[in-house]
C-alpha cells in the first residue's frame, strides 16, 4: 500500500483539490505515519495508522478532551475505513527538543520550572475532569491499568531487558516480588484517566503553552503512573530537585481536587514510578539491545541509574529483594559496561563546504564523515531563492517539503549517532563531519544545521556548526 497516495486521496476527499506541499515527518517507535500538508488557508497534520482501535480511541479522547477546554488537538476530519485523519498542526517542537536545545546553564531554569509547573497542573485536569463522561470502551487494548496491563509491563521488562543484558535473577523469587508490587498498586485504585505515555516528547509546545498527543492508549488507572513517566523521563535528564518539586506540585493539586488525603496518595508514588521505568527498559531493551536502535540503547544507562536510585531508597514503601537484586547487578554486565561508554562526551564538528573552492579534510582524531549533498535539489535554479542562503526561512520551508532532502539529512544523522559506540570504545572523542555543496551556501548549509539540530538532543554529545563560504 502506498501511505503517501492514500492521505493525499484522503485530503482530496475532504477538500475537493490537492494539497500544495505534502511532507512526511520523521517516524517514531510506532506504525504510525505522519504528513505535514500545506493547502491556501493552512497546514494540518494527515495522520495514517493501521490499527483501527488505536485511530479510534485516539479520535474519541480528542473530542472528547476538547469539549473539556483541555489543550489536544482538533482532530478536524477522520475517515475510519482509510484509517486516516487529520488533525491541527501544533509545530515541531515538543518539551524534549525544547529543553534539548537550551544551554546548559539555562536549560532547568525558572522559565523551565515555571512550564514544568504548568505541565503538573494540567495533568491534574486531564485526569479529573477528561475522565468524566469518557466513553470507556474506547479504551484499547485495554478499559484500565489491571492486573494483566502490570503482568505484562512487568514480563517486557524481565524478558526484553533482564534477560537481553544478562542480569543473573532466581526466576522464583523474582515472581514473588511481581506479585507483591502487582497487588500493591492495584491498591492504589483506578479511577482516573492514564495517559500511559506522558513523556517529554508527547508534549508539543506551541507559543510557549503545552498541548498534548498521543494519548491512543489511555485507559482508567491511578495518578502516579503518568507524572512519573514526565519526571524520571531518562532521555531528558531532569534534575532530582526539579523532579521533586513537579512530583510534589501534582500531588498538591491532585489531592486539592479530588479530596485525597495528600499522604494517601504519596504511598504510591514510588511504586508506580518503578513499574513505569521497568516498562521503560523493557521498551529500550527490544528496541535498543534486540532491533539494534541506538535512539533506544542510549536510554538504558539513565534509566537503570533512576531504577537503582529508586530501589535504594525509602519511597518505594514495600521491600522487593529479588528486582533490587536483579537491577543492581545489571551495571556488572558486559553489554551494559558497553553501554556505558556512550555517556562519555563525544564533541561533533560540523562543517558546510562549497566544492569548488575546496576543502581540506582533518584526519587527526580519527574519526569523521563528509557527506556530498549536491543530489538534492539546488535553491540556486529558483530565481527567488538563488540570492539567499541555507539560514533563511524560505530555503528551510524548501528543504523541509522536499522528501528526498529530509531523509538524506535523517539518514546522515543516523549513520553519525550509530558509529559513536565504536568511536568511543576506540578512545575518540572529538569528531568532524562535513556538509558540501557546489557553492557551500545552500544545499551544504541547510543538511549542517538540520543534522546538528537532531544530534544536539542526544546524551553525552557536544555539536559545534560552522559554515565556511559564510563567514
């Protein structure tokens, strides 16, 4: 089946013409596939997934949230047959690639505190109020975070994650400790909306003000579970301060909207951000250690590193000898000492060049990549864009509409990010990459800046960007 045919099929359907740009945004862990279509009045989101319950739990909640004054996205059309819709644009930044492209020194301010703020008391509102008249059996695969749901959560992580590392466990006493923190969160109730993936990167920002998406696979559950999946997100490596002033201003308003006595439902807290980071590493273990993904390897040493905090402390309010065991001892295990190396500091160079004047290539640090990008399409045929260079809005929106274009830049990107690993494990820690063109002021300067903004957002990685015929 072709994707992109089927949603500009759908878009004329809903539209009566074509749409005047259609680009294909990049593709997460999921099926689903995404398009940016631009048309005279706007630009919306064509949206195509395969699973027909996902598209309408996914829809439903939309509506359903929007009528509640929650921040979600319009979904404007859907064509359930097609498993098609569309829905509102709210840009490409999202809190991950926000906090990702802060400096340093900036990055967990009070500006980001205050969001962070924000971010906590509308979680409170999607749960209380989004849950009321919420048609149920929307839900899917599940109507509640139930017992299976945990079982499951639970299996990945032992399964795609304590056996790929090969983290000696007794299979015995590990289900006994299952079984406890199982009954104990069931303790805890479900009579709330779960978003069940409320991450940094499933809050777009949009004019400074939060939205949200990707809540296809809410369901009934307690309150815990979703601001722990905000908090001890590994990727995002937010401060323990931070992290415990967001845990503590959710809980204040939680309680100050539902009734619940505060110390009642901080019980909890620890066990549901444990079972959230056992999901976590069973999702980075399948996709990272078993599909060889290296946005998901990346994450398995934060988020052991929370996981061990965690079972060490006083929070967690039941004792699971075993899985403390077991997780303590993941850090001794060769793949993961592997692993470890990819928090060692990498600094990336990057570099536009123009063929024609030249370019001396620095082989001193033994590591690097020059990329020839004179395929791709030339703005300087356009006549209106041939003055300007790869800074300038007009050549961004050029490249960004331009398929071909978007996935050289993601496929560069891919080809840096997999071959740290290797650098590092020889000792290099300083690389330099290239981005040539004929005349160095296009097509060079544009694949530069989109690949080091991609690269920019990883861990334990430095990216400097130069521009050589714009200096």
């Amino acid at each position: 089946m072709d994707i992109r045919s089927a949603v500009e099929k759908a878009f004329y359907k809903w539209k009566g013409s074509p749409p005047e740009v259609m680009t294909r945004l990049p593709q997460s862990g999921s099926d689903r596939v995404y398009f940016r279509l631009a048309y005279p009045e706007d630009k919306v989101i064509g949206a195509y997934n395969p699973s027909r319950e996902e598209n309408d739990a996914f829809v439903g909640f939309s509506n359903h949230f929007r009528s509640k004054g929650l921040h979600v996205p319009e979904v404007y059309v859907y064509y359930p047959d097609e498993k098609i819709y569309f829905l509102e644009d709210l840009g490409d930044i999202n809190l991950f690639t926000w906090l990702a492209q802060r400096p340093d020194e900036e990055r967990f301010n009070s500006e980001a505190e205050e969001l962070f703020m924000t971010i906590a008391a509308d979680l409170v509102k999607i749960q209380t109020e989004g849950i009321k008249g919420l048609d149920l059996s929307l839900c899917y695969p599940h109507r509640s975070f139930d017992r299976q749901s945990i079982v499951w959560d639970m299996n990945y992580y032992k399964y795609m994650f304590l056996k790929l590392i090969a983290a000696p466990f007794n299979e015995i006493r590990l289900e006994r400790d299952f079984e406890t923190l199982t009954q104990f969160l069931l303790d805890a109730g479900q009579d709330y909306f779960l978003f069940r993936d409320f991450q940094t990167a499933n809050i777009m920002l949009r004019d400074g003000t939060p939205w949200y998406i990707d809540y296809q696979g809410g369901r009934l559950g307690a309150p815990h579970y979703d601001i722990a999946s905000l908090v001890y997100d590994a990727k995002a490596y937010i401060p323990a301060e931070l992290r415990k002033k967001t845990l503590d201003r959710h809980l204040y308003l939680f309680a100050e909207a539902t009734g619940t006595p505060r110390d009642s439902l901080a019980r909890y807290s620890g066990a549901f951000t444990l079972i959230r980071l056992m999901q976590a590493l069973g999702a980075f273990g399948f996709r990272g250690l078993h599909e060889n993904k290296p946005t998901f390897s990346e994450s398995i040493v934060p988020a052991v590193e929370l996981m061990n905090e965690l079972l060490a402390g006083d929070d967690l309010c039941i004792d699971l000898p075993e899985l403390r065991k077991a997780s303590e001892a993941v850090p001794l295990q060769r793949k993961y000492r592997i692993l470890s190396h990819y928090q060692q500091m990498v600094t990336i160079n990057i570099q536009s060049f123009s063929y024609v004047r030249g370019k001396t290539v620095n082989y001193d640090n033994g590591g690097g990549f020059v990329f020839d990008c004179r395929g791709l399409r030339n703005p300087a045929h356009v006549p209106e864009l041939s003055e300007l260079t790869g800074f300038d809005p007009a050549i961004a929106e050029f490249f960004g509409n331009d398929d071909e274009a978007v996935a050289f830049a993601g496929d560069c990107s891919n080809i840096i990010r997999n071959s740290l690993p290797m650098l590092r494990r020889k000792g290099v820690v300083e690389i330099n990459v290239a981005f040539g063109c004929i005349g160095g002021l296009h097509r060079s300067v544009w694949c530069a800046a989109r690949v080091a903004s991609m690269l920019s957002s990883m861990p334990g990685v430095s990216v400097s960007v130069t521009h050589s015929e714009l200096q």
